[in-house]
C-alpha cells in the first residue's frame, strides 16, 4: 500500500487495494522480465459448429518456465515535491532468477480457411511460485517480493494459422 495516498483501503489475500481520490498522486510500476517456458496440453472436442471443420475445443495444459531475470522500477516522479519529501523519485528492484510451474485452462475456435486453418484461443494461466527473492535485500528491505502473480497469472489471448501439408 502507498504512503502516499491516504485513502481507505481494504485488505485481500495479500493485496492491498487502494481507491485513490480523484487528482491524488499516482505512482507507476514496471516490471520488466526475461524467461523461457515449455507448455504441454491437451484439447478436447466441444462441438462442432458446422461441416466444414469449424469447431470449439477446451484447452487444458500444464507449464514449466524459468524466468531469467526480473526487475522493478516504480516512479514517484508524479508526486509533488513537497510530498515526496527526501524520497528518491525512483526506486528499482532486481529479483533473482526462478524456476516454476503451472496449469492453463481455455477454449479454442478453430476456422478452415483456405489449405490450413486459423485457430483463436484465450485461456486462464495460473504460476507458482509467486514471490521473487530479492538478491541484493538490506536489514530494511524485505528479502522477497510477492510480484510473480503479475507475471504468471491472467487471461492469454492467442492467434495462429495452422498450414495444411
């Protein structure tokens, strides 16, 4: 949660949502991040949606990735000088290199067109781990950040064209 924005706040799982009022101060956080990751699934037949091979699957997989590295900049810069006091304008965060794992679940519309086929997908991705450690962490600092879930969790839309041989 922000000091900078007294507003009321309320708690859940571990996220802290702040309603900030109109024109309060914003900070903006980047998280930048580099990684490889090997997916394994399967599709299931729902339907079909007409005779020429259109059709609607469900999508269910597994993932491994290993994210290489991992960094945080958040800026301050749009809070007012008086406001931010001593604070530096910017802060960064570099996070250790992790591997980890996790499960997607979506649906497919899947199109012939011409000799192949376009396929259109959008699914649900959940990882784990979800904190990072913090390398270079002070006795001030905490030694992990709970960022993964911005990384490793949300909705993925997907577009491809399958060529036919």
């Amino acid at each position: 949660m922000s000091a900078f924005v007294a507003t009321p706040a309320m708690r859940v799982g571990k996220l802290d949502v702040v309603e900030p009022d109109p024109g309060a101060p914003k900070v903006t956080s980047t998280i930048n991040t580099s990684a490889i990751e090997l997916d394994f699934g399967i599709s299931f037949k729902i339907t079909d949606l007409d005779t020429s091979g259109s059709r609607l699957m469900l999508n269910v997989g597994a993932l491994v990735d290993n994210i290489f590295s991992a960094d945080q900049t958040d800026d301050y810069s749009a809070i007012p000088a008086n406001e931010l006091g001593e604070r530096p304008k910017t802060v960064s965060a570099e996070y250790a290199s992790q591997f980890g794992f996790g499960a997607q679940l979506g649906v497919s519309l899947i199109l012939p067109v011409g000799d192949g086929r376009a396929i259109f997908d959008v699914g649900y991705m959940v990882r784990q781990p979800t904190e990072f450690d913090i390398p270079n962490a002070t006795s001030t600092t905490a030694s992990t950040q709970d960022v993964g879930w911005l990384i490793g969790r949300g909705f993925r839309l997907g577009l491809a064209y399958q060529f036919g041989f």
